[in-house]
C-alpha cells in the first residue's frame, strides 16, 4: 500500500464505524496561547474535550499535519538520530468525546491493526500506565488487550514519561497506552524480539500508535503548582504516526525510505 492508501484506509475505517472525517486544521492553533504549532490531532478538539464547545458529532476521525520542533512535544533533537522521529509529520487519529471510551477504542485498534493493516500480532507490543501517586495505574487497559488476545507478557506497563499524556503543561490529558512494532528480522526469537526494546534504546521496535484516554484536565494555581480535574466526560484521542506506519507496511527500516519522503530526499540528492 501507498502511504496515500494507508491514510485513506485509516480515515475510511473509522468513517465506516460512525466517525466524521475532519479536515486537519492549520498548523498555527486558533486562539490557544499554550501553543505555539499544533502538535497533536487531538488541538483542535481541545475545547470539546473541556466540554466548552460542542459539536454536531461524538466522533471524530483526522489526519493532522504537527510539527514537534519545541514545547513539551520536541523531536527535534531526535531526528537523524533515530529511524522515526521528524519535526514536521502526520498524525492519523479517531476521537471519542464522551462516546465510547476504553473498551471500543481498544476493539477499534485491535480490529484495524489486524484485519485491515494485517500486521502479524507477534511482531505487536502493548503497554499500559503503571500509575504513581496521582493516577492509578490502568490495569482496565492492560486486561482489555489480553481480552482482545494479546499474550499477557506482552502487555507492558510503563510510568509518566511514555504512558500518561497531555498536550502542553496545562490542558486535557489522561493516561494512554501504546502498540510498538518488532521491526527486527527474526520475531520468533525471543531473545530478539524482546520487551527489552519496546521503548527501549534504538529502533528495534518502533512505538506507531498512542491511544490516549482523556480523563483529566490539568490547570495551573496562582502559586505557580498544578491541579488534576476530572473533565466532563471521558473521551478517547488516538494518534498513530503516518510515517511510522508507512515505514512498518511497506518493510522499510526509516521513515526516509517511504514513499511519502523517499521523493522529497531523492529530489534533494539530485540537486546536489
Ligand atoms: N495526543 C496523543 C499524541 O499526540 C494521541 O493522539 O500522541
């Protein structure tokens, strides 16, 4: 497949399960001081996740372009360095607000990932937050996964850093649960395909997608400390990179190899 079909086949998946196709918005966010470029698909819902702002949907499906060059969200200093990480991308998301929550966002994934993608689950990785002080940990997820047929030691937990996300310091956010990719040769070694790489050093595995479940709103006091309310309604934001997962489809080992940037590269070779 294209990287043009695979974004097709996102959008079209979850237009078939309900979802209102949204056009991406301008990488310059309306009327959000927080930020300075859009850097999730999940922005421009921003003040419906709130519950400040209602539209004539419940459910959302975008490809959004995001650039993470500063702020909370900077790959910048990761490009070149690894196999996946670009400053300016495309986000593939489905969006829930105050719909279906953890159980179908999960069952949409799982049934995506394997009956339209086709991606061989032994190559799949899941993980889960394990909780801290604030949150507790997400075992709903981690049980939901093993219910859709994932194998138990291959759901991982992980703390705040990879499993609990929010758009800047202060905004919606929630605690998530991402599928990383084995992008090695060998996945019935267990030796190689280990849990040892998911978010692990390299590319060996490649995290592709993030389901967020956005329970939360963090807001900052007049003492410069920070609050955690519970938003209105529990919604789901997803995030699956375009590239990354056009580098999985089409068994490349960068992002640079894919159709969607190799032309770009090759243009740039043939004016040097
Ligand atoms: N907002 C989450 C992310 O950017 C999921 O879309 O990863």
């Amino acid at each position: 497949m294209t990287g043009d079909e695979i974004r097709e086949k996102f959008l079209s998946y979850f237009e078939r399960n309900g979802h209102k196709r949204v056009h991406s918005s301008p990488l310059l966010p309306a009327n959000d001081p927080t930020l300075l470029f859009v850097n999730a698909g999940m922005n421009q819902f921003k003040d419906v996740f709130l519950g400040n702002e209602t539209r004539d949907y419940k459910r959302a499906v975008t490809a959004q372009k995001c650039i993470r060059a500063g702020g909370k969200h900077n790959d910048l200093d990761e490009v070149g360095k690894t196999a996946r990480h670009q400053t300016f991308f495309e986000m593939l998301g489905n969006f829930s607000f105050g719909d279906y929550f953890k159980e179908d966002a999960i069952k949409f994934a799982w049934e995506l990932m394997l009956d339209e993608f086709k991606l061989p689950l032994d190559r799949l990785w899941f993980t889960y937050f394990e909780g801290d002080d604030e949150v507790p940990a997400d075992t709903e997820a981690r049980d939901l996964w093993i219910k859709m047929g994932a194998a138990p030691d291959r759901v991982l937990p992980f703390g705040r850093k990879d499993n609990f996300w929010q758009m800047a310091d202060v905004g919606p956010c929630g605690p998530n649960t991402e599928i990383s990719y084995y992008m090695g040769d060998d996945p019935g070694d267990p030796e190689k395909n280990s849990a040892y790489w998911v978010n692990g050093p390299g590319d060996t595995t490649i995290e592709f997608w993030n389901l967020v479940f956005m329970q939360y709103n963090r807001t900052q006091n007049d003492d410069g400390s920070f609050s955690l309310t519970h938003l209105p309604a529990p919604s789901v934001d997803t995030g699956m990179g375009l590239e990354r997962i056009t580098t999985i489809m089409q068994h490349v080992t960068t992002n640079y190899e894919t159709d969607l940037l190799r032309p770009l590269v090759e243009f740039a070779a043939s004016l040097a």
